[in-house]
C-alpha cells in the first residue's frame, strides 16, 4: 500500500488549525458546537499528521479489521464521546438513556467524555490503529470529515445490518448516503449540525435578511455582517447562494464562491469571519445578521427574543458527528446493538430533548413532543420533510484541494 511521505504544514493549513483553536468549533463548549475544523483540522492535523508518520494514503476503503467478539461474555462497551453531548438527569451525574439500556439488556455502558478536539483525539488514537491494536474504545463519536479518513484507512470496522433494524428503517434521509460513507456500511450519525443565517430583529431595523446575497449585498448592513472562520461553513453557503451544489463543485466555482466574498470583504461589508464568538456581537446588535450554526441559534432564540433565523431558498449546510466501531473492539455486537438503540423513536427523542442537535431519526416528533412541545415544533431539531430536502453537504476533498482550498480561503479571512 502507497504510503506519504513526510510534508511541512503549509503555512494555510497551520492558519487553518490556529482558526480552529483560537475561534472556530474547537473553542467552544460542546452545547455551542464543539468541533474542530472540518477544514483546519483535516489540513493540519489529519493530512499532515498521517504523513509525518508514514501511514498508508488514504484512497479506497480497505475495511476494517474485527478481532474475536467478546460481546457474549463481557457484558459491557466503551462509549467514546464529546462532553455535554448526552442526555443527563437532574443530579447531573447519571446519564437515563444509558441506564435504560442497561436495564433492557443487562450491557453496562462505560461512558467517557474525552472527545474535545477531532484532531486531538486522533492523536491519541493514531499509534495503536496504526498498529492494528485495540484503542480499548468500542463506539467513537467522529465528525463526517474524521470519519472519512478512517474509513478509507480501514481503520473502523463494516457493521452489521442484522444488528441495526431500528437504525436501517429509522435513518433520516438527509444523512442515508454521504459521498465518504455510501449507505451507510460502517457509520450511523449521532447527530446532525447545520449552517443556517441568523439574525437580530432589532438590529435589522425593518431590513429584510432572505439570503446570503443580502448579507453580501445590502448596503443598509455595511459592517454589520459576520461570516464563519470555517471554510465548508462560509463557503458552502456562498456556493449554495451562486445555484452551486457544495457536494459536486468545481474549482471554479470555488474561486468564484472567494471572489464574491472578496468584493464584500473590500466594500467593508463583512465585518469579520468569527468562530462562535459571534453570538455575543449578535446578540447586542452588533452584527444584524450573519452565517451562523444552528445549536447556537436553539439556544440564543430561549435566551433573547430579538435573536431568529432564516433558512434561504437556496438551502443550507449540514455535517453530521458519527458513531463508529474502530478496528480490534472487543464489543463490536454491544455496541451495534447500544446504536440500534439511539434509532428508536423514544430514546432519539429523550436525547434531543436535552442536547437541541439535529435528530437523524424519523419518527422522533411526537415523543418529543411529550417531553418538549417547543423543541418538537423547532425545524433546527426536528426538521421536516421540505427543510431536509433542503439540506447540503459539502464534498469530500483531495489532499491536493484542501491545501489550495485553505491557501485561498486564508488569504480571504485574513489568518
């Protein structure tokens, strides 16, 4: 197998990781989005670091590797996630999903947050995948970029259909077939995070905010617009607004996409490009509107009622975090099984209730509702059918594109 050879970071790819970490998801709380950059991060951390080590090229996915399936004798898996990316009970210590499935099926769930960086996180993995040894971790909690080179390293394991009746038949079909995990063979989404505009009615003052066009366009918002530090963000959604589809663009698009934000970022239109530190700018008023994520929106609407969003005709962006078995578990069956699990109405529902991510399980509204009217009735939770026809995701890169790719989009913002 092809294997890279040693790279220097170009200095866009370590611009892109010092994004992430100063402002971008990498910066935040877990409620607000934690993610490292899907750009920054896969640039930085997850080309440069593979290649610094010699690990094989990533390219067609080679499978995963099983090792002997304790699942029948040890009663137990090793659950991998973010923080605060779970339901919790009233103490704050117990977590009533877990115990359900515990009482049902006699597994106990080793649950452990240390998830706050993808590329961090990776790092600790990398020796022992490449070594094709046991991490001691049964289900981890990937963002779809992460997953992506996983899987095409052969580095998680192929799951098991018989095992996951609820997660086949429940699987939103916005998130069915992502162009890195085809159907769906060897991940299952946690949850589904999604790029909306958002804005303050106040500070708008009557101007109406329909579309990106109208951010890059009015000027009665000169200086009073915010775009995302995060490539697949900003870029996506300009792409969307140009009648581009993120999951099939080509570069020249993307050069149009940098020059239409150029000319605004020139006419002093765009204020800055923000990690979440633009929830306190809109919320004062000091942005009118901006590209923003929508937990962050959840949760700045129950906080402010001058703070809404808008979902513009062209559409809007969406990645998902994503369960995977990584290779030489010692639980793979418990650990489809506690998946399968997450896919019933019921328990997506007590889940959503407490974390206000994107459910990717159908069916999930009216149990919600039970819990929580309002988050049931809130399409940046339970979208419906027309919002999910509307979603986009934004294609997988080459090496060779992420570097140029963040090369430009640095230059843009100005990293």
């Amino acid at each position: 197998m092809e294997q890279y050879q040693p790279d220097r970071l170009t200095p866009a790819q370590a611009a892109a990781m010092r994004r992430s970490l100063r402002n971008g998801r990498a910066a935040m709380t877990r409620r607000s989005l934690l993610r490292a950059s899907a750009g920054g991060a896969l640039a930085a951390g997850g080309l440069g670091a593979l290649s610094a080590c010699g690990i094989p090229a990533a390219g067609k996915s080679q499978g995963g590797t099983s090792a002997q399936d304790h699942s029948a004798q040890e009663k137990v898996v090793n659950f991998s996630n973010w923080t605060e990316y779970i339901d919790v009970d009233d103490k704050g210590k117990g977590h009533p999903t877990l115990d359900t499935f515990r009482r049902r099926t006699g597994i106990t769930v080793k649950y452990t947050e240390d998830i706050n960086d993808n590329n961090e996180f990776f790092g600790k993995l990398k020796p022992q995948l490449a070594a094709g040894q046991d991490t001691g971790r049964d289900i981890i909690v990937l963002t779809d970029w992460l997953a992506a080179r996983l899987i095409r390293l052969g580095w998680v394991q192929k799951l098991d259909p018989s095992h996951l009746p609820h997660a086949y038949t429940n699987l939103s079909p916005q998130f069915r077939d992502p162009d890195w995990d085809p159907g769906r063979a060897y991940s299952y989404p946690w949850q589904g995070i999604s790029t909306v505009i958002a804005y303050n009615k106040k500070a708008l003052d009557g101007v109406e905010v329909k579309s990106v066009s109208d951010l890059l366009d009015n000027p009665k918002l000169k200086g009073r617009v915010g775009f995302l530090s995060e490539m697949r963000d900003s870029m996506g959604m300009t792409l969307l607004d140009m009648g581009k589809d993120p999951a099939k663009f080509t570069d020249d698009d993307f050069d149009a996409a940098i020059a239409r934000l150029q000319k605004a970022v020139d006419k002093g239109q765009i204020r800055r490009f923000t990690g979440n530190d633009y929830t306190s700018d809109l919320t004062k008023g000091d942005l009118a509107a901006c590209v923003a994520w929508a937990g962050d929106v959840v949760q700045l609407k129950a906080d402010s009622p001058d703070v809404d969003f808008v979902i513009p005709d062209s559409g809007y962006m969406t990645s998902t975090d994503n369960l995977c078995i990584p290779n030489k578990a010692r639980h793979k069956t418990n650990a489809e099984r506690l998946i399968d699990f997450y896919y019933e109405p019921a328990q997506a529902a007590a889940l959503a209730a407490y974390i206000n991510y994107v459910t990717p399980v159908d069916g999930v509204k009216p149990y919600l509702a039970k819990i929580d009217e309002d988050a049931a009735g809130n399409p940046l939770i339970v979208p419906d059918k027309a919002m999910q026809a509307r979603s986009h995701a934004f294609r997988s890169l080459s090496q060779k594109e992420e570097t140029t790719y963040e090369e430009k989009f640095a230059k843009l913002t100005g990293a």
